[in-house]
C-alpha cells in the first residue's frame, strides 16, 4: 500500500500572502486612528481642556487594545455602543455633577492664573499727558504727529506692520502734508497697538484711543505674598481660595473670579436657603404633576382612539386614522408656535372666539392656572398621536375569544376594556409609558418656546416661574438668567437626574406590580 504525502511549503507562502496584507492594512488603519486621536488630545491641551484630552486618549487605548488583540474580538462588536454611552451619555453626567460642585458661573468663569494676568495687564492712563495724533505718509512708510499749538512732535519713519517699536519724537513745525483720514487710520489701529511714543523729556506714551496717545502705567503691581497693589491708591487686592475672588480693603468680592471648588455649598443653597428651596419646590411639585397628568392623558386619549378607531363598523376609518396621526407629522416646535399664536390674549383666534360666543377673554399667559391648563393641553395634543399608534398595534394582539365570553356573561364595553384589554396592553406599555414620564420630565422644548417658564413666581432670589419645570428653570438660570449660575444650575441637574431614576424606577415597580395582579405573565 502506497502513502502519499503531500508538500505544502510551496502553497504555504501563497495563502500567508493575504493574511499579511490584511494584518498590514489592520495595523495601517490602527495607526491612522491613532495618529488622527492624538492630534485630537494635544489640540485640547493645548486649549486647556486636559480633562477631554484625557476622555479621548482612553477612547484611543480602548481602540487600539480591542482591535488589536484576537482575544476581544466579541467585545468589538459592542464597543461602538459603549463608547457612544460613556461618550455621550455618562461624561456628560459626570460633568455636569463636578460642576455642581464648582462656583463656576459668570463671574467665574477663568482659572486663577488668567484672572491675575488680566489683573496685572490692566493700566491707568494719565489724562494730563492724552494727545491728539494723526498719520502722515511717508516716503518710508508712515510719521506719527503730536500736535501742539504751533508746534508738532514727529516720530521718526515706521512702517506700521505690526511690529513692536519706540519711536523718538522730535520738536518740527507744522507739516503741509494731509494726513490720513480716519477710516483710513481704523485699518492701522493693530499695529499702532505695537507703537510707544518717545517724547524728548523721556515721557512714553501708548495709544489710549483711536484719536490719542497717553502715557499709561500698570494698574495693580503682584506682591510677594501674592496680593495685588493698587498703583493709584495703594490698596491691595487679597485672593481668596475659598471663594474664588479677589477681595479688596472693605471685604468686597472684585470681579472677574476664578472658578474653584465649594464641595456642597450650591446644595446647601438648594436645600436650605429659602429664596431657592420654595420656588424649587413648587417647581418640582408642578414638574411631577406636569409629566404625571401628560403621561396619564396622553395614554387615555391614544387609547381611546385606537379602541374607536379598531371598531369594525367604522366607516372611513382610514381617512380618520390620517387626520389623528397628522399631529405626530408636523414638527412639535412649528405646533406649538401655531398654538402660542391661536392662545395669544389680545389677537389669537381662540380668545375672539370666546369674546364673541361668551363675551369673555381668558388670560391664558399672565394666570399660573390657566397657562397650566393650556401647557397640558399642548402636550396632550402633540403626545396622543404616538400612543394612538402604539395602541392600535397592541389591540390587534388581545384574543377575541375573550370578548365573546366576556358578552356571554353579560359584561358591557366598560367592563370588557378593564378586565380584558388594559390588562392585557399594559405589560408592553411600561416601558413606554415610563419613558413617556422621563421625556415629559425634562420638555425643556415646549415650556420655553409655549410660555418661556411664565407668569414668574414673586419674591425669588432666582429667575423661576409658574410653569418652569426643573429643566426649564434649569435652563434659565444656565443661559438666560444675567447672573449666569453654572455651579447651581449643575447641582440642580444632578439632583433632577437622581429624581428622575428614582421616580422612574418606582413608576416601573408600580406598574410592574399592577400587571402581575392581573395575572398577565412580563
């Protein structure tokens, strides 16, 4: 019996061709990735931001470690989300948090160091020595004149490029040469920043305004123990670390501040200052029953359209289903601007109606119950379409075979939709239900386009207002406020987040519990 062997060192090499050039593109692509990620982390140390430079030199390490080695190669697939969740959803959590933490806000928005160089770059002119000046053209470049009387003080030549000079000037009478106009001497206003005039008695004059040179001296002098001296009336400036702000003689915060850490202060405020707590409470109650009231009537409404809607004696049901889902087609912003309009108190259609029916015109945005009222029902409109939807999905799964011995025992409609459909169309409706809620939470969009937080809450140390939500008020003070209060609006987001989960989770629990009574298997 003949055996035969095979040899494989001539196909060997033929088959480790691709191999190698697929390793060579896998590493090629890594390195190019890595390369694009780096640049991406000096660039933001370079802005002075270390703490997203160090965010993505992680999102590098993680790149390269997992698509490098064979043994994550299951991990690669969910990597993408992973990333994308700690990308965008916990970093900017746990952002948001530190920040709560801070005294970050307008006042206190540089680092100490920026702080005491803008300090130390301030200057005091000397009005006694602030003279006119005009340009003259020059066979090399430009002459800067002082005039006085009948008199002038000429520079010597320069070219105004930009470039640092101390030019002398020179007692010379009254040029015949035109000056420059004035639009024209705007376009060398950089470069005349550049310039220090000498005068013959050594005076150094700098420019002051775009018409003058005056002489200039530092306003604030660095001391040894880190105070800053006023040159012009000796007081000094003592930085506090604690606060984040330079304090003068009388004990008074100088702005600008820095921004430092005040551990649980912003909290404290929170809870216990009492021009903060109430109106946060009053928010928060509104912003419970808010989405509470737009989960339960959305629910209802969509409900009880789908359950009309799957009745098979219905005639032109499908033109009907087009005009309930037209809502859910056009853009919530574009909606609830037509109804800011139609609800306007002086000119929208709604009070001329009622005017002319009832003789009565509602204030729909300056009464809190009112602008309440007409937020719901906003809401309520914009939401139904959605739950409609899902509804008329869920009805198709509710055997029919329970209706008909439900009817032989004798049980009506009412009775039927309780005991049989709610029961079985709630389990799958938990989760939307309870993400409903969270949307509804934090609507940021509808209260500050449909009444901007309005009518305001009287007697605040804060901007807040009677149908602020906790987003919106957030918001407010964030961005809209003139005292922009970054620290606080960060506290107040950490607790709404924390609220949030916790009320989610009991809604969950809730619902979960209701259906197992029903005996309906999750």
């Amino acid at each position: 019996m003949r055996t035969t062997t095979f040899d494989n060192s001539v196909a060997s090499p033929a088959r480790s061709t691709p191999f190698a050039i697929k390793n060579l593109l896998k590493w090629g692509a890594l390195s190019l990735v890595s390369l694009a990620l780096l640049y991406i982390v000096w660039g933001l140390y370079l802005a002075g931001e270390p703490l997203f430079g160090v965010v993505v030199l992680a999102l590098m390490v993680g790149i390269v470690t997992i698509f490098s080695q064979k043994k994550f190669y299951t991990i690669r697939f969910v990597f993408p989300a992973i990333a994308a969740i700690g990308l965008f959803i916990v970093l900017p959590v746990l952002y948001t948090s530190y920040i709560g933490f801070t005294n970050f806000g307008a006042r206190n928005l540089l680092s100490f160091e920026r702080v005491t160089n803008q300090f130390l770059g301030a200057v005091s002119l000397d009005k006694s020595t602030e003279r006119p000046f005009q340009i003259l053209p020059d066979t090399n470049g430009y002459k800067i004149i002082l005039i006085e009387e009948n008199t002038a003080l000429i520079s010597e030549p320069t070219p105004l490029d930009g470039t640092p000079a101390k030019l002398l000037m020179s007692v010379a009478p009254l040029p015949e040469t035109s000056a420059l106009a004035m639009r024209e001497t705007i376009k060398l206003r950089a470069a005349l920043a550049q310039i220090t005039l000498i005068l013959p008695d050594r005076t150094e004059l700098k420019p002051s305004s775009l018409r003058t040179f005056a002489a200039q001296q530092p306003q604030y002098q660095l001391q040894p123990d880190g105070t800053l001296l006023n040159t012009i009336d000796a007081t000094t400036l003592t930085p506090d670390q604690s606060q984040g702000f330079y304090i003068d003689e009388s004990g008074e915060t100088v702005s600008p501040g820095w921004r430092v850490n005040v551990g649980v202060d912003n909290f404290k405020r929170i809870l216990f200052s009492d021009g903060i707590r109430e109106p946060m409470v009053q928010i928060f109650i509104w912003t419970v029953v808010f989405a509470t009231l737009s989960m339960v009537f959305t629910f209802s409404l969509g409900l009880l359209l789908a359950s009309i809607l799957q009745w098979p004696h219905l005639r032109f049901r499908g033109f009907y289903r087009i005009m309930l889902i037209l809502p859910y087609a056009v853009p919530a912003f574009i909606s609830i601007l037509v109804f800011r309009g139609l609800f306007n108190q002086n000119f929208g259609e709604i009070n001329l109606i009622l005017e002319a029916l009832f003789g009565i015109k509602p204030q729909w945005f300056t009464d809190a119950t009112l602008t309440r009222s007409l937020t719901l029902i906003v809401n309520t409109w914009l939401g139904y379409p959605y739950m409609m939807l899902l509804g008329m999905g869920y009805l198709q799964s509710v055997p029919q075979d329970h209706y008909k011995a439900a009817a032989l025992e004798g049980a009506g409609p009412i009775r039927s939709f309780f005991s049989i459909t709610l029961p079985h169309i709630l389990p799958p409706f938990v989760p939307l239900l309870i993400a409903n809620f969270a949307f509804n939470f934090n609507n940021v969009v509808l209260i500050l386009l449909l009444t901007r937080g309005l009518p305001d809450i009287i007697g605040t140390q804060i901007p807040a207002g009677q149908t602020d939500i906790l987003g919106s008020f957030t918001y407010r003070m964030s961005f809209s406020d003139s005292g922009q209060n970054f620290g606080m609006a960060g506290a107040i987001s950490t607790l709404i987040f924390i609220i949030v989960a916790i009320i989610a989770y009991v809604n969950f629990r809730a619902m979960r519990a209701y259906a197992q009574k029903k005996g309906v298997a999750q």
